[in-house]
C-alpha cells in the first residue's frame, strides 16, 4: 500500500481511529485490509466520512458472529448512538437512512417481508431464468459482436442483470438503461446517490400500482398476492431493495471474473471453450475480489466485547466481508481450495441474502459469461492488464471499464445474418 490510513488522535478511548474515506483508502483495498488486521486486530477504530466514528470489523470469525446474533447486533439504524454528528446530507446516508424496508426489518417483522421475497424469487424455474439470461446476453452480444471490440462493462456484465430482473419484475426494456444509471449512482457514496434513491423509488412505485390494476406471473404481482399481506408500499420499498442488491453486485461480479478469466494465465490457457473454468472463477473472485467489498451494517443492541474491544451500545459496526474472506486466520494466503464457499460475500444469518438469490445471481453470472465465450471464443483483453482501474468505492468492488478485442462475427445468435451497424 503506497499512503497508510491517516490516524485521527485521540477519538475513541481505544486509541487513534482510523480514516476509512479519501483517495487514498480505496487505492489497494486488499493492503489496506492486511495493514489494518495487522496494526489494530480483528476489530479496528474507524472514522466514515466526515469523521463519523463507527467499528470496522475485518476478521471472518468476528464478521460471522455478528450476522449470526441479531440480538446482539441488529439493523434497525435508530439505535445509532451518533445520529447526533451526522448531517442530512451525508454520503453515506443511502446505507444508514431508516426506510420502512426488509433491510431494517427484526424479528418476526424480517422474517414475514424477506420470506416473501424468498417466496417470489423462488417460484422462478432455474431453468427458465438461465433462459431469460441466454436469450438477453446474447442481444446484447449482437449490439457490439460486428465490431470487434467492446467495453464489456458498460455494453455487457452491468446490463445483463439489470435486464433480467426487469424481465422478472415486468419492466419494459426500454427502462433499463436509466434504471441502471440510477442504481449505480444510488450505490455511490456522493451527492448523486440520494436523488437517484428516489427516482428508482418512484419508478417502482408505479410498477406497484400497474400490478395491483392489471395482475401478472411477475415478482411484484406474486408479493402483492403473498399470504404475508404485504401493502403496495412494502411492496414497492422491498422491489427497490431487491433491484439495488441483485444488478451492481452482479454485474460486478460478471465483470470481475471475466477480468480474472482474462488476466490470469491459469485461466487464460482454458479461456476457449473452458466452461469449466467459469465456475471456478466466479467462486475465486467471490474470495479475492468479491463485489460487496464492506456494508454498513449492525448496531450494538447492549454494550459488549468484541475482537478485543469494548462497543457500546448503539455503536455501528460496518462488516469488512472482503477483508474477513481473506482473514489468513480461516483461509492461508494461497487461497487453498478454491471450491470452499464458506465465503461471507452473500453476508450471513438472519440479514443475509435471503435464498434463493444467491443461486439466482450465480446463474445469470455463470450463463453470461458461457454466453460470451460461446459466441466470442478468442476475446481478449485490449489494453495491458495493468491498465485496467477499479471504481473508488470502498463499499463496491468493480472496474470502471473492460475493454476487449476480438475477430468481429459475421452471425447473430441463432444463425441469423448479422449486419454491423453504420
């Protein structure tokens, strides 16, 4: 790590905090993760924007008994003890601001709004959705295959999802490129992201409505109709979070190991027609690269010890996941086995991501990129590897581009002619 975290003295009684925000924390996260471990432990003394004190919890041990007692560290925000030093607008409001949503839901409350949405996702055939994908990768595919090049982050891995899920949700394609627009932005921790919150809120809003008028077989249409009784604004909040969770984490992650599928020489020597490698490349990226880097987060219910240290009562305590998968107390430094998905990427426990969206999310992930080796078998990367640049997010780990070369195809999907466009 070339710039260590600057130290804040003398704001907690534990000793200097660190400074968890600037340039210069999301250069090398996977540094910056060893230096804090190394320097503080498994639980570290942080500041978030505008030195805001909260925990940072980095050791996988420590991170996988917090999401496993919700009684003792929950996420209803409202017990933030230090609501009082944090502005309207401040960036990271987006993660902590309480909505009447599943993801601030305790208790019997989160058990009837995430076991509804478990419910919807579940009633889609995994068949089916591997379908859905195939047929939307591949259009996208033919907007760019005539080409031979493309930027297959912006043209391919942050579209596919999206895609899907308007599809599940009953959305029209045509919405897509701005909904995707606002979930980034409402993902980002600047002063686009609250304005974008409200805009994906409003459009769901109005699927809500449509779907209480005219019923369908989609996502919304079946929580609407769900024994749990859920109301149009349940509805509507809960499609918001669901949408935000599933498109920028999965197209990240889509993103990211086709980076790695095209760096690595290991991956690289089996890139044609290696379907079997796709699999065990979107498991190691889930370990070393893993798209939810760090998520506020849970509250201290009582005051305790943890890692070491004492927590008071309300305290916020912000979940390293990356850091924790590669905590070198539970995984040695050479990755071993690869196959492991003790993984805490799709979080744990209670507030973790409720099945059967992680199986989703793999199988739109794993048909998109056998999708693109299929149709593009000699892709290859377009500028040195070195090149590449993540986004400058602590919270979301995934490149700004993805540019590649190949040999232009002549057909469609299907077989059909293909015409390059003017």
């Amino acid at each position: 790590m070339t710039e260590p975290p600057a130290p804040a003295e003398n704001v907690r009684p534990d000793g200097p905090a660190v400074r968890l925000y600037g340039a210069a924390i999301t250069r090398d996260p996977a540094s910056l993760y060893r230096e804090l471990r190394r320097e503080h432990g498994p639980v570290v003394p942080v500041l978030l924007d505008g030195d805001v004190p909260a925990w940072f919890v980095v050791g996988y041990r420590e991170v996988n008994h917090i999401t496993s007692n919700p009684m003792l560290f929950a996420r209803d925000c409202r017990r933030w003890n230090a609501w009082d030093r944090v502005p309207d607008d401040w960036p990271l409001m987006p993660y902590v601001g309480w909505t009447p949503s599943v993801m601030f839901a305790e208790g019997e409350e989160h058990q009837r709004r995430a076991g509804a949405i478990g419910d919807a996702l579940d009633t889609v055939d995994r068949t089916e959705l591997a379908g859905i994908c195939e047929e939307l990768a591949d259009g996208l595919i033919d907007g760019f295959a005539g080409g031979g090049e493309a930027d297959l982050v912006a043209q391919y891995s942050h579209r596919v999802p999206l895609l899907v899920i308007a599809r599940l949700f009953g959305l029209p394609d045509a919405d897509v490129p701005v909904l995707a627009q606002d979930v980034a932005e409402s993902l980002d921790a600047d002063e686009k992201a609250v304005e974008a919150h409200q805009r994906i809120q409003r459009r769901m809003a109005r699927l809500v409505a449509e779907r209480r008028l005219r019923p369908g077989t989609d996502v919304p249409s079946r929580l609407l109709a769900h024994p749990a009784g859920l109301t149009a604004d349940e509805v509507t909040i809960d499609l918001l979070v669901v949408m935000a969770a599933a498109q920028q984490p999965t197209g990240n992650w889509i993103g990211n190991a086709l980076r790695l599928m095209l760096v690595d020489d290991h991956f690289s020597m089996t890139f044609q027609g290696g379907r079997s490698s796709v699999d065990q490349a979107l498991t190691q990226v889930l370990w070393e690269d893993t798209p939810t880097q760090n998520f506020i987060g849970r509250w201290a219910v009582h005051a305790c010890r943890l890692g070491g240290r004492d927590i008071r009562s309300g305290d916020l305590l912000v979940m390293g996941l990356a850091a924790a998968n590669t905590d070198p107390q539970v995984r040695p430094a050479d990755g071993g086995d690869i196959g492991n998905r003790a993984h805490l990427s799709f979080g744990h426990g209670e507030h973790g991501c409720p099945f059967p969206a992680p199986e989703h999310a793999e199988v739109i992930a794993r048909t998109a990129i056998e999708v693109l080796l299929d149709r593009l078998p000699d892709i290859a990367l377009a500028v040195p590897p070195d090149e590449l640049e993540w986004r400058p997010s602590l919270w979301m780990r995934g490149l700004h581009t993805l540019p590649v070369t190949f040999s232009p195809a002549a057909h469609r999907a299907g077989g059909a002619p293909f015409t390059p466009p003017a």
